[in-house]
C-alpha cells in the first residue's frame, strides 16, 4: 500500500471515529434530558395552600395531588386530580372574589403559565360564571384564555 493511499484510509477512518463519537455524545445527552423531564422531585396528597399579599389573605390552593417535575428543561407540576382556587377580595380576609375548579391543571414554571383542563369552573362574586373544557392562564401577561367553546353566564345583581 502506498504512503498517501494509508494517509487517506487513517484520515477517513478518525473522520468517521470522530463522526461517531460525536453523534453518539448527542444522544446521550438527548436520553439524559429527556430522563430529567421524567424524575418526579415533589409528591404531596391533600395539599391546602394560602398565599397572602400584605397580610391579607388572597388566594386559598386546594388539590388531592400535586406531582412536580423540576429537573427537566421546561419544569412543570401537575395536578392530575383537579384543583380548586380561590380568591379573595381586597378589603377582606373571608368575602370570596372568585373561584376556579377543573379536573386537572398543569403548570409551566419558565412560562409561568397554568393551563386548567375537564370541566373547568369560574365563578365570580358578582354572578358570573364561566364554563369550558380548557382555560390557560398566562401569569406574565396577566391573560385568561381558552382555544375551545366557553359559556359565559351574566350575574343578576
């Protein structure tokens, strides 16, 4: 064998080593994230939250389940058995502004977006109430939104 046929052949075949090597480091890297995305950090049952904005009480969480998933690269709890939220009025620590409940709800942390999913319900302390399969909560925007058909009822006061 010649000198440069040997120098050809030793250069393709560390091209294609490297080739390899470096295709076979993406997808391992590829399979750890993805199994990130998969290790539950958090499990807590009957969990009961109240947040509070200058001493005065404005939100109360309730879910029989939250399940968190931290680790991956779009961290999210889930809350597969429903939720219940409720807030409250300004001025007082017990009159009741609204309240939301939905079969299930999710949470994108990065996003800070929640989405609330089965036999959503919102009610408002004036009456209205609102009814839909899906609802989205943008927290950054401060937006309520739903992409399917939503009833909304008028209070009579």
């Amino acid at each position: 064998m010649s000198l440069g046929l040997h120098r050809v052949i030793k250069g393709a075949l560390l091209l294609m080593g490297s080739a390899i090597l470096l295709f076979s480091c993406k997808s391992k890297q590829t399979v750890v994230e993805e199994s990130l995305d998969a290790i539950k950090t958090e499990e807590s049952e009957n969990l009961t939250i109240i947040m509070s904005e200058n001493g005065r009480k404005s939100y109360l969480f309730t879910t029989p389940l939250l399940e968190g998933y931290t680790l991956g690269r779009d961290p999210y709890r889930e809350f597969r058995k429903g939720i219940k939220i409720t807030t409250y009025q300004d001025d007082s620590l017990t009159t009741v502004n609204a309240t939301l409940e939905s079969n299930y709800a999710i949470y994108y942390e990065k996003r800070e977006l929640w989405e609330a999913k089965g036999d959503v319900v919102g009610r408002k302390f004036d009456g209205k109430q609102l009814y839909t399969q899906q609802l989205f909560w943008d927290a950054r925007t401060q937006k309520v939104y739903s992409n399917v058909d939503t009833k909304l009822v008028q209070g009579n006061n």
